[in-house]
C-alpha cells in the first residue's frame, strides 16, 4: 500500500471523541431518516479515519476510542441491521417503485453496511478489538459465513465475468443497482475474509472459545467455505480485453510486476485461516474430515508453490498436513474423536441473537416500513435535500475517502493515477479524456442522479 499523508485526516479536532460517543445501534425503521443519515456519514468519516491511521502507522486513536467506550459491537449491530434491510426491506422497495427515478437514497443504505464491515476488519487486527466484541462475536460470525457463502454464490454465478460496454448501456436503472448491490456485496464478503481469519485467531479471548469452534466447524464449516474460495481464486479477473486485473480496496486494478510478484493479500488471509483451522487442537473434536471434504482439502496442495511457502513460511505446516491427509486415512483417525465433549464437561454455548431481533421487528411489518423509507429516499429537488446529497458526495469523494483508496485519486477505467474530476457530478476520476469516454455508458446514471441532486 502507498504510504499515507500523515497530516491528513478525515475529522475535525474533537469530532473522535463525539462521534464515538454518539455511536448507537440504528433502528431498521428509522434508516433514511435525517438522523439516519447524520449517522450515515459519522461512520464513514470514522471509517476513513480508522483506515488513514492503520495504513500510515499513526498512532491508532479510532480504534483504542472504540475499544475504550465499548462501542465495536454497534458496527456488527449497523451491518446485521443492514443486511436483514437488504434481504427483506430491499425487494418490498423495488416492488413499490420498479422503475425508480433515483436510486442514490438506495445505494448509501447499501453502502452503509460496506462501511461498518469495512471498519471491522481495520480494527478487529488487534487482539484487544476481539476482547471488545466477545458477547457478540457469534453474531459476527454468523454474519461472515453468510457473507461468504454469497461471495461463493455471486463466483458461481459467472460474477467475475466482466461486463461489457455494450451490456452496460443496454441496463436500466434497476438493473444497474443490482448490479451496485453486486459489487458492493463483493466487496464485502472479501473484507469477511479477514475477519474470519481473525476470529479464528483470537478463539479464546473472552471465554467463547467452545461456541466459536462449534460455529466455525460445524454449523458453517468455514474450512470447506474457504477451500472452495482458494480454489475459485476470487481475488483476480480478466477484463474484457483479456488482461489480468486484481481486487483491492474496492475496485478492479491491472497490478504491477511489483504486485504480481507478490501474494494477493485476501490470497494470504484465506491461506492463514484454513492453517488456523486445520492445525487446531479442537479440529478432532468438532470436525469430521469425511472423503468429500479430505479430496477439497487435498486439491489445494497443487497450489503450494515454494515461492508461495518462501513468503508466508509458516504454511508449511499446512502443506505437511495435507499431504499426510492425501497419502493416509487421517479421516477414520479422527472420526474416534469427532463430535465429542470432554467427559464431565457442561457447556454453556452462545447462539446468534442480532438477527434474529431485527427480523421479530420487522415481521409482517416490511410493506410498511418500505412504503415510509421510499419517502426519504426521494429526492425532491428542495433546498434541504440538495444540502444532504452534497454531504454525503462530499464523505464519499473527499481527500480522506482519495487516501483510503490504496494512495489517492484513481482512474474510474483503468486504475492509473488520475489528475482529472468529472465537472458535472465531481465524484468520479480520470486519467484523460479517453479513459472518461469510455467509462461514460457505465457513469452516466449515476452521474445523472448526482448531477440532479445536487444542483
């Protein structure tokens, strides 16, 4: 990542500690509302923030702020929250309104979620984050195996075949949030990666050691989810002119001989939490490797190159294990054990409770709220929602939003350095003038709608 400017910031002086202690978890039926959107974008300066500090190696104030005031749970509150509104608010919205004018109220809903996973997996690096989040990690955990069981399900359904120019201009703006709504959850079940890896990490901070292997192992089994993601190698595409690209921080970027050289570094997370998982002491009591999973496992060994090993060597260990389970009959070793408690052992385990809670609140209740958050989401051309679009433009294409994005402005088509805005919506970026008409068929709604908001 390219070194971050360490006087930029994304608050004022004094706005830590405020935001922070404003921090509460929303409500499904208030999402749209002004002070929704107040919040909205508290979390995204918060998340800027949190990012501009971990990447320039500044001390870490957002994070210890966080941790300090015990407020880390409310981001897996926001995402839990948005996620329950995607699945059931979401499809009542376009029920109502097929054919929306506008789809920006929409999108930052759908974005918020982005932000609050986003801001998870910069601040759950550190051991102290998990000691914060340990009455709700099953509830995270939850998330993040739904997460990536929808990263798989979009690789299936041809998600990394990129979109033609042509394919573009023939979308309607239905078809165009969707595919948004795509991206957007592409992104984060590649943050999810990273946060798995991490709850696998710290299993035994705050006592919930037994409920978080339960979980990993045998209600999800994240070891299959992340073998099949390994194998599908999620992290790198062609473009529509062959070419390789690679996904970081949010978007499609053509990487340099530098970047090639190198692991990926969702690559790396995956590799690091399946070594985790499978050298686990705890492996032989909640997981049964049966055939089907040991011939998955056993797959990965064509991909366990030396250069990858003389990178991150403790995979070693890794690849040592997998091929004792390829040359011997490691699965009957272990069904002796598997499933089994410690003898005279009473466990107390932790079941996910978030989602549940918003889903009894919204029950037979998600026409209503649909047809009420439609309403805030229209924008009427008065003063007051033109001032409110300009606020969120600017928390999305602000210098601090520029820094996150792996060194500053990139081009929108090609990813290269990019020196110039487009004049009418001045939210998206570009090298020159070729590469802006050419991403104009897919920029053109969106520009539209900024445009139409804002002026």
């Amino acid at each position: 990542m390219v070194e971050k400017d360490p006087q930029l910031s994304a608050l004022e002086i004094g706005e830590l500690d405020m935001f922070v202690e404003s921090m509460e978890p929303s409500r499904i039926d208030a999402i749209g509302n002004q002070a929704w959107v107040d919040w909205h974008i508290r979390l995204q300066k918060l998340n800027q923030q949190a990012v501009l500090e971990a990447s320039s190696m500044q001390e870490e104030l957002t994070k210890e702020t966080l941790i300090s005031s015990g407020k880390l749970p409310v981001l897996i509150y926001e995402a839990i929250c948005i996620q329950v509104w995607r699945t059931k608010i979401y499809p009542q919205i376009i029920k109502l309104e097929p054919a929306p004018e506008n789809t920006f109220g929409i999108y930052m809903v759908l974005y918020h979620e982005a932000a609050a996973v986003g801001m998870l997996e910069t601040v759950l690096f550190h051991e102290d984050g998990a000691h914060c989040i340990s009455d709700v990690v099953v509830d995270l955990l939850n998330y993040v195996a739904d997460q990536l069981t929808v990263l798989l399900a979009l690789i299936n359904n041809d998600y990394l075949r990129p979109i033609t120019i042509k394919e573009m201009e023939c979308e309607t703006i239905l078809e165009e949030l969707e595919r948004q709504k795509r991206d957007l959850q592409f992104d984060i079940g590649m943050r999810c990666i990273s946060i798995v890896r991490y709850i696998a990490e710290h299993m035994e901070v705050g006592g919930a050691a037994a409920s978080i292997a339960t979980n990993l192992y045998k209600t999800h089994d994240v070891p299959s989810l992340l073998t099949h993601l390994l194998l599908h190698e999620p992290w790198q595409r062609r473009d529509e002119n062959g070419e390789l690209t690679t996904f970081n921080f949010g978007r499609w970027n053509k990487p340099t001989s530098e970047e090639l050289a190198q692991m990926h570094r969702s690559e790396a997370q995956l590799w690091l939490c399946l070594r985790q998982l499978l050298l686990e002491p705890r492996l032989a009591h909640y997981y049964t490797i049966d055939e089907c999973r040991r011939t998955a496992f056993c797959r990965l060994q064509a991909k366990m190159t030396d250069v990858m090993l003389d990178q991150i060597p403790p995979l070693g260990d890794l690849k040592v294990f997998l091929c004792r389970l390829a040359v011997g009959d490691y699965s009957s070793l272990h069904n002796r054990t598997n499933g089994t408690k410690n003898p005279g052992c009473t466990l107390i385990e932790l079941v996910p409770q978030i989602k549940d809670a918003y889903l009894k609140k919204v029950h037979k209740r998600t026409k209503a709220i649909a047809k009420a958050q439609l309403e805030s989401f229209h924008m009427d051309g008065s003063e007051e929602s033109r001032v409110m679009a300009k606020r969120l433009l600017e928390s999305y294409t602000s210098d601090a939003a520029l820094a996150m994005d792996s060194g500053g402005a990139k081009c929108a088509k090609c990813g290269d350095k990019a020196t110039k805005k487009c004049s009418r919506c001045k939210s998206e970026w570009y090298c020159g003038r070729e590469c802006q008409v050419q991403q104009w068929p897919k920029h053109k709604e969106l520009c539209d709608q900024f445009a139409k908001v804002c002026m």
